[in-house]
C-alpha cells in the first residue's frame, strides 16, 4: 500500500458518508478524509519515499557526507557534482529516523537495552515564587469579578478550590454566569499573554 492508496481509501470514505443536504461542497468535506487517511499512513510507515533519482542523489550525497566528514553545501556539491540547492534540500532527509525502543548495540556487537533506558527525564524547576508574582500581575489585569472567579475556581491566593455551584452560590449568581465568566476571564489572560 502506498500514500496515493491512502488518498484514495480517504476519498471513497468521504463519498460513502457525505450527505449533499449538509450544505458543503464534496471536496470540502472529502479533503479533510483525504488528509486523515493520508496522516495516518505517514505516521504508521515513516518517511516518505524519495523518487529513486532524489535517492540516488541522497545515497551520493551520504557517501560524501562520510568520506570528508562535512555538511557544507559547498564541498558536498563539488564531491557529487549536484547543485547545492538540491544538497540543501535533500540534507534533513540524511538524518535516519531511531525509534527509541531500538536495542543498543555494544561494542562487542551484541544487542544492550533499549536507547530509551539511557533517555533521561529532565525536569525543571520553576522559581515558585516568581511563577506567582507572573500569575497576580495577569489575574490583576482582569475586572474584580472575573479574579475572583478565577482564583475560586482554581483554587489560588487563599482560596479553596470550588465547583461552578459552590462559586454561584458564594457570588449569589447562577452556575451558567459562573461559566460564562471563567471563559470570558481565560480569554482575557491568553489576550494579554500574548500581548504582552
């Protein structure tokens, strides 16, 4: 099976469901089966196929690679003889994709574990302090009655965390106003963080 299959596959599916009624013109609603079908075969096999003079040039190119021990456009191109716009856009396909479930190999020759064992979990530590000084300056740029929301639905600066009725009944408002804050209150802090 290859990709133009795939294509295929997602366009029959999109002509089994489509309804006409819907008010969407086929290619519309067919593009996006055609993508999904097509996404998922990329992610199940791979990389896509080179067309064979594209890996001929890549297998050239690789040579070269290992033979003087340099990427540069400039020596590559004079080693294959290929123009460097093509070395340039043919260069990101000579790293070979691991997975990290692949077993090692030990200088003996013989397989070890697996390279996932030897990632290791990196984890970073945020100044607490400064994350809630960032935290009020975004919550104090919010109207009062949106902080407030905010600060008892997620339990910040001195507050229980608190479900939408526990906030309407403290506020004496209603649990769909509650809501209707707390988005209105998030799209206000993704305005100013990316304003800011």
């Amino acid at each position: 099976m290859d990709l133009l299959t795939e294509a295929n596959l997602g366009l029959i599916h999109a002509a089994e469901l489509y309804d006409p009624d819907s008010g969407y013109r086929f290619h519309t609603y067919a593009s996006w089966w055609v993508f999904q079908y097509m996404s998922r075969f990329i992610s199940e096999n791979g990389i896509i196929r080179l067309p064979q003079h594209r890996a001929d040039q890549l297998r050239r190119i690789r040579n070269a690679v290992s033979n003087t021990g340099t990427r540069d456009v400039n020596i590559l191109s004079s080693e294959t003889s290929i123009p460097e716009t093509v070395i340039e856009m043919l260069i990101p396909y000579l790293s070979q994709v691991i997975s990290l479930d692949a077993p090692v190999q030990k200088p003996s020759g013989a397989k070890g574990e697996s390279l996932s064992e030897f990632v290791i979990e990196e984890k970073i530590d945020y100044d607490e302090g400064l994350m809630k000084d960032e935290l009020w300056g975004m919550l104090q740029s919010l109207p009062e009655r949106h902080r407030d929301v905010l600060m008892r639905r997620y339990g910040v600066f001195g507050h229980e965390q608190m479900t939408l009725q526990q906030v309407a009944d403290e506020l004496g408002i209603t649990r769909e106003r509650v809501r209707q804050i707390e988005l209105r209150a998030l799209q206000l802090c993704r305005q100013n963080s990316r304003s800011a």
